[in-house]
C-alpha cells in the first residue's frame, strides 16, 4: 500500500451530510411560485360556480367557444403540418442556415403580439404587401374573418412547435435514418416510417403548446381580425370584453382557458413520457 | 466484370485526410483495424454513402457506388449499437429494408419472419427493442441488414457494445452469417480476436492510411509498425476440438480449459507464453520445444518468434533481462508453456 493512502475507517457514513439550500435562495424560490400560483388560485377562489351553466350556455359565450374551438384546432394542424418540416430542416445536420433560421422563428416568442398583428395587417390588409393585390384582384380582403383569427394563432403557435421538435430532433440518434437509408429506404420513407414516428412525442408536446398558444390569442387577434361577435370574437376577446359589464363571466371563461389546457397537458403528460 | 469490390477512396477530415485501397472478393471477410481515430468507421460510412468521399470510386461487383445515394448502394450496415426502430418490433424492423424495395406490409413481414424462424430468433419477433438483450438486439439488427439481400456487408464494430460473455456467443454466430453471406463484408474492429476469428484477410490503419494488408496469421507473425504488433500481436492456431484437447493439422497438440468439439481458433496472447532454457517439470500446462527463429525489441519487452517441432510458429513476450538470463542466441533450442486457461478458444464458422 501506497503510504499517503488513508485506510478507511470502519462504520464511519460514507455520505456527506445535505447542505441546506441557503435561505436567500429559498425565499426567493417561494417568491417566485406564490408569484405564479396565487393569481390562478384567485381565478378559481373567485369564479362564481354557481353560474358556470348559465354563463357558458349564453349566446355570446357559446359563439365565443365554438369560434375558438374550431380556429385553435384548425391553426394547430397547420402549425404541425408546416412546423414539423420546418424544424427538420432547421435540424438537419452540417446546415449552415440554422443559426439565422432558429432566430427568425423564435422572434414571434418575443414579439408583443400587438404588433404581431399590426405586421400581419401591413402584409393582409386591404393596402398590404399581398393584402393589396389581393384585393384587387379578387375584391376579398383576409383580416377580420375567421381565416384572419387562424392566420394569427398560427403565427404564434408556429414557434412552439418548432422549437418543441426540433429539441427531439437534436436528442434523436440520427443513426437511425442512417441504417434506414442503407436498408435502402428514400428520404421520404425514412422520415415517414422512422422519423416521424421517433418524434410523435414531441410533435405531440409542441402541439399541445401551440394549441394553448392558439387558443388563448389576444393582441395580434384583436389587431388584426377584429372584435366581431360569431366571425372573430374568440374567448379571450369575449373575456375582455365581458370584464366591462359582467365581471363573473369573465371569470368563469377565465377558469375555462386556464383549465382545458391545463388537462389536456396533465392528461398527455404521463402518456408520452411512459411510452417506449 | 470483376466480382467484388473494389474501392479506393479519398475522404478529408478536420485533421488529416484519409485515403484507403480496399478490395474485398465475393464470401471474403476483411477486417480494418487501427488505432482509435485512424479513420476506420471514416471508410465504412464512405463505403456506405453516409459519409461524402472527396474522390475516388466504388465499384462493387462492376457497379459504381461512388455517385449513387445510400438508399441505392444495397449495402448493409451494423453498427456497433443495434439502433434497433424503437416503434417497431423485431420483425417489424427486419421487414424494413423489404418495404422499402417495394414489398407489401404483409409479404415483408412474412420474409422477415421467416428468415427469424431460420435463424432460432423466432420467438423474438414480436418483442420491442427495449423488451432484447444486447447479444439479442445485434443478432436482429443483423438480420435486418441481411433481409434485403445487399450486395455488401459492412459492420462497425459489431461486437463491441456487448459484455464479454454475449460477445463470445454473438462472434460465434456472426462467424456463421458471415459464412452463410455470398457477398463481400468489411468488418471495422479494434479487437485482434474478431480480426484473427472472423476476417480472410486483414487491412491495418493508421492516420488514414493503409499500413500492412495480409491474413491475420501474417499480419500476427511479421506487424508492420509497432501498433499492429501491440494490437494483433496474437497467436492464432487453428485446430479441430475435442473436449479439452485441440488437435491442430501440424499435429501439435494443445489442451485448453473449457470443452468445445469441432473447428476452433486457439488464440493466447504472447505475454501468456513463458519461455525455459530446458524442459519445465511437474506442471500441467502446454509444454511445446521450439527454435527461435527471431526476436524483436516489444514495448519494454522483447518479441520472440519461436518455430515449435510441429513447424507452428509462436510469439512470446520476455522482460530484457529473461533474455540475458536465457542467453538466448540464433536458432537456441527452448521450451515454451502456456496455460490451459490462457488459451481463449473460439468457433471457427461454418456449421458446427
């Protein structure tokens, strides 16, 4: 035996004790989730249950809910349809473009979503980019319809998705394409029948993001498809607007965009996290 | 036409490039060897289109593959993790590659299952790739690089992600495929067995270049650098196995540890051989009298090249000083022992 080695000591633990997380770390920490928690909790603690039947069986609300329902859903399959795609490019290794692409994509994340709308509104509008051909050839203009609300939550939810699959791209073990290729499988049939199916998880996860995103879009909406009741009035703009004259319902719809969302993650949490 | 393949390939690399001749002969195994970094895994991912090669050609029987996309070379490749799909079962990652030819869902399944069945791994068809063990999981991704019936086998390091056990079972069963394959294969291994076990023929890397090419017993008996006789600086005798006891056709006798039956490699390693001046007494071990024939300076050891009576030629590793001590000289009688145990025995392929 080497002189400088200690012989070990018989019964002594061999695990050092646990530091204590230091206090200003703590209260910070606590800070921070009251921070979060509380105003939810105030949402629920002060939503008049009573009238979650009559406030969700009204006219205004029942537009409001199946507007919302069908635009979300429909932004959510084009953000996955174009998403996908685009995260797979911006993923693909040696590609040189990815740096610069990864920022344009993130900038909807970090745009005020007002002028979100106001920048589709000088592309669609009526004198626009495209807007303005548009309507000159055809006499239709895109904002304030129902396509406008899509257009809009699809240009915030976009970022979600993409960033969501192309973290799983990254994790991927690309290897997998490769034996694929050799097996003699074209690009297509590659991603169809490995790749795709190795990220449903996360195309899954952006989704589901995307879609919250989608349906509780405000600024860029009410920019850029207006405020009309039953064409692009969704549940946020009604929130906004019932908060003048019957507060109740405003919270009662409040609860109701905290809480689908809200089960839906909790409800697909465990199930892409078990599989395989 | 010339059958076979034939590849001369210029691949760059950040640190230097690497440039390779390499043929192959149909059924012939050859083994790339060399140091981590040499550029082995370079030329197989080059040989198989994953890699872009910055000259060169590949022609496989009369075929160039040097222009063609992966999905066209019909070559197979193993990694040296199986990468089975995840989302697929056994055979469903082994109907793969028959989809992908044009087979429908049903007909390629049955292929696939059929060649499972042939194999013995049948039970395991409907099992995911989490639900196999290591050896069992490269056995199926084997079979899914051999059921599309590619022209050439390629194989990274096939053996190495396994623990020693599955590993001497898995080697046994890939020497038979091997065996069974009409085509030629390029194993990449770093494991002097796998090269003296499975390979016809063995190429040596360093830094991108190929530094000695000859059979695993030539390259064993004279390395070309002092890498390749540190890394298949191997005995290699070949024999057929009854119990404990190998008879090899030179008529030496070995006896070794574990009983097999039938065609075996005996392999051991030079520092396993010790070297007497006269006949050792009262041990059990392999007691051989030979001829040196060479001796080499090793390492911090010295390399001798011994010719036994039976005309075999064995290496064995001494400390400077046994040399002295032994007064070793040109053409001195001396007696070499090795252990039963040292002795690591491996099936030859083909059926046993």
């Amino acid at each position: 035996m080497r002189p400088d080695r200690v012989p070990a000591g018989r019964g002594t633990p061999l695990r050092p004790p646990r530091e204590r997380a230091p206090w200003p770390l703590l209260a910070a920490a606590g800070l921070a989730l009251l921070w979060l928690t509380v105003p939810l909790l105030g949402l629920v603690a002060r939503a008049p249950w009573a009238r979650l039947g009559e406030v969700l069986g009204s006219t205004p609300a029942r537009q409001a809910l199946a507007l919302s329902a069908g635009t979300a859903g429909l932004a959510t399959v084009v953000v996955v349809l174009l998403g996908v795609p685009l995260a797979w490019l911006l993923a693909r290794p040696r590609s040189r473009a990815a740096g610069w692409l990864r920022a344009l994509v993130t900038v909807p994340l970090i745009l005020p979503p007002v002028v979100g709308g106001v920048a589709l509104l000088s592309v669609w509008g009526r004198s626009g980019l495209l807007g303005g051909p548009l309507h000159d050839l055809t006499g239709w203009a895109l904002p304030f319809t129902p396509w406008a609300v899509v257009v809009a939550q699809v240009f915030v939810g976009l970022p979600f998705l993409v960033l969501s699959v192309e973290g799983s791209l990254r994790a991927l073990d690309r290897r997998h394409e490769e034996v694929s290729a050799t097996l003699g499988a074209t690009g297509w049939q590659t991603f169809t029948r490995v790749t795709l199916p190795l990220l449903a998880p996360g195309v899954l996860a952006g989704a589901v993001l995307a879609w919250a995103r989608a349906l509780g879009e405000f600024g860029a909406t009410i920019t850029f498809a207006g405020n009309f009741p039953g064409t692009t009035r969704t549940v946020p703009l009604q929130v906004y607007l019932s908060l003048e004259d019957d507060p109740g319902a405003a919270l009662v719809l409040s609860v109701l965009l905290m809480g689908v969302p809200l089960v839906v993650l909790l409800l697909l949490r465990g199930r892409w996290t078990a599989r395989w | 036409m010339v059958s076979g393949l034939r590849a001369s390939l210029r691949v760059p690399r950040p640190d230097f490039e690497v440039g390779v001749d390499l043929a192959a002969d149909p059924g012939e195994v050859v083994a790339l060897v060399g140091p981590n970094g040499a550029g082995k895994s370079t030329v197989l991912r080059a040989l198989a289109g994953l890699e872009p090669a910055a000259g060169g050609s590949i022609r496989l029987d009369g075929r160039e593959l040097a222009t063609l996309p992966a999905h066209r070379r019909r070559v197979g490749l193993v990694f040296q993790d199986p990468l089975l799909f995840p989302h697929l079962s056994a055979v469903d990652n082994v109907a793969h590659g028959l989809r992908s030819q044009g087979l429908r869902r049903r007909a390629a399944r049955e292929r696939a299952l059929a060649l499972l069945r042939r194999w013995e791994l049948g039970p395991l068809a409907d099992r995911g790739g989490r639900q196999l063990s290591g050896g069992e999981a490269q056995r199926v991704a084997l079979a899914r690089a051999l059921a599309p019936e590619p022209d050439l086998l390629l194989l990274d390091e096939p053996l190495s992600a396994l623990d020693a056990r599955t590993r001497l079972l898995t080697r046994g069963e890939l020497a038979v495929r091997l065996g069974e394959f009409a085509g030629p294969s390029v194993l990449v291994t770093h494991d002097p067995v796998d090269a003296a076990v499975l390979a016809d023929r063995v190429v040596v890397l360093e830094r991108g270049r190929v530094v000695q090419v000859g059979t695993p017993a030539e390259v064993t008996r004279r390395p070309a650098t002092d890498y390749v006789a540190r890394l298949v600086g191997l005995n290699l005798l070949r024999g057929r196995a009854e119990g404990t006891t190998v008879r090899c056709p030179s008529g030496l006798v070995l006896t070794v540890a574990a009983p097999v039956q039938g065609p075996v490699h005996c392999v051991f390693r030079p520092s396993a051989v010790s070297v007497f001046a006269s006949r050792p007494e009262g041990s059990p071990r392999n007691v051989l009298p030979g001829v040196l024939r060479g001796m080499a300076p090793h390492g911090d050891g010295v390399r001798l090249d011994v010719q036994l009576g039976t005309g075999d030629r064995v290496q064995a590793e001494v400390t400077p000083a046994a040399v002295a001590e032994l007064r070793l000289g040109a053409a001195s009688p001396l007696w070499l022992a090795v252990k039963a145990s040292e002795i690591q025995v491996e099936r030859a392929g083909g059926p046993i």
